[in-house]
C-alpha cells in the first residue's frame, strides 16, 4: 500500500497531510520535520482507529486477519 503525503510551503515552515487518511495531518518547520511529523500522525491515527474499532468489537464473535491492498 503507498500513500499520498502533500506537503505546502506556508510561511512558518510546512503544512502536511495524508490524502488517503482523514486526521493524519501535521506541520513543521522544515520539510524533513513535516515528514517525521507526518509519519508520526499516521501512526497515531491508525493506533486510534485500531482502539475505536476493538472497542466497538469488543465482546463480539469476529474474525481477524491481515489484509494486504495492492493497488
């Protein structure tokens, strides 16, 4: 799976965010802060939804398996 990081010159530094990922936004004062930055929301946001969703799931009868997308 890739990903689509946009990043915009502003004029304190950076504005980033994730097309494909609603919430995975960030800044920086650099582009490579804006980079690190971002991948950090990324992995905060996924960390969020994994919590969200095994909550909602919590005590039902699931099944759970690692889906790879290829695009």
């Amino acid at each position: 799976m890739q990903l689509t990081a946009i990043f915009q010159k502003v004029p304190e530094g950076y504005i980033a965010f994730v097309e494909e990922l609603p919430g995975a936004n960030t800044q920086g004062t650099t582009l490579e802060e804006a980079r690190s930055n971002l991948l950090e929301a990324i992995d905060l946001v996924l960390e969020a939804n994994r919590m969200l969703a095994e909550e909602s799931i919590q005590g039902m009868d699931v099944i759970r398996e690692t889906l790879t997308v290829s695009g």
